[in-house]
C-alpha cells in the first residue's frame, strides 16, 4: 500500500498517522500525482480525499490518466471533495463555516491560517466534482456520482473498465 503528497509538512503527519495507525505498513512517498514513478497496472484500489478543487482541467486529465495507468483492470476508485451545496440557506452558512471558521481553527491547532483561508475560493471555483467525473469517464472508469451533506461534499467511485 503506498500514499503520497508533495507537501513535506503534510508528509510529516501521514508518518504519524501511518505508524499510530497502519504499524507504519504504508510505503508514504515525496512525488508529484501527476508525474509520479508508482507502477503501472499493480494497485487494487486508488482513493483520494480532497486533493481535486486546486487541479485545473488540464491536471485531471492528467490525474485521471496516472490512475487509470496505476490501476489494474477492474481496479477500484473512490475520490471526495468539499463542494459548494445548492440550497442557497445552506451555502451560506457553509460559506462562514469554510472562509471564517476553518482558518481560525486552522490557526489555532496548526499556527498556519493561509491554506484555509483559501478553501473556500478552492471551493466556490470547484463547485462539485461533476467535472471531475466526466474527465475520469473519458478516460475509462465507470463511475457513480455522490453527493454527501446535501452537496457540502461531492465525490464519485467505480471501477478502471478500459
Ligand atoms: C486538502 S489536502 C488533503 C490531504 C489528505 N488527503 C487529507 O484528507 O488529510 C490536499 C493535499 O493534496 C496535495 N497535493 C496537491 N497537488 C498535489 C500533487 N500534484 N501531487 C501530490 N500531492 C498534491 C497537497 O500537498 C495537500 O497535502
């Protein structure tokens, strides 16, 4: 099994979660998604959470490409993202949450607010992760779409068919 970000601070914590979590069993690795080494045709299953709203169209072509190319036949996905829900109430009151609630939180258990306060310009851009799908589809997954918290998450999970 093996994970990787190229963030060396988010590095640091899966080494913790890895060892208090998984025996330290995880192979965790320093690469690029979308231009990394891991094998081709060897993973079960690949699952992301909240790594799709920075990527442009081009990068989910690209992302859609490496996990279709890692994956083997009939291999699973399962991906989620923060989403902008489409009650108008809701999306308000999700708006606060993300754009003042989280970088305080932010702040106040890991002294860095910048990131969050970008979550919610992430997610307003993002929408949902309809767009996401479609690209995956192109590129040979079968999906299903999901919607969780009445839209505040979206994701999609399947299989590699092609
Ligand atoms: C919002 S965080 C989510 C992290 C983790 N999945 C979680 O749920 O705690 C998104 C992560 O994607 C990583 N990321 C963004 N683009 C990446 C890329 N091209 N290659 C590897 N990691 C990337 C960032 O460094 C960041 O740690």
């Amino acid at each position: 099994m093996a994970a990787l970000d190229f963030s060396e601070g988010m590095l640091k914590y899966a080494e913790t979660k890895n060892k208090n979590k998984f025996e330290s069993k995880v192979i965790i690795l320093n690469q690029d998604v979308l231009n990394n080494e891991l094998q081709s045709n060897y993973y079960d299953f690949v699952t992301c959470a909240f790594g799709l709203k920075t990527f442009n169209e081009k990068q989910l072509k690209m992302l859609a490409f490496q996990t279709n190319r890692i994956l083997k036949l009939n291999g699973k996905i399962s991906f989620i993202e923060v989403s902008e829900p489409r009650n108008k109430v809701l999306k308000v009151l999700y708006q606060f949450y993300l754009k003042k609630v989280i970088p305080i939180l932010g702040k106040a258990f890991l002294g860095n607010p910048i990131e969050y306060k970008m979550l919610w310009e992430y997610t307003n851009k993002f929408k949902n992760s309809k767009k996401a799908m479609e690209i995956f589809k192109k590129e040979g997954f079968e999906l299903k779409y999901n919607s969780y918290f009445y839209g505040c998450a979206t994701g999609f999970n399947g299989m590699k068919t092609e």
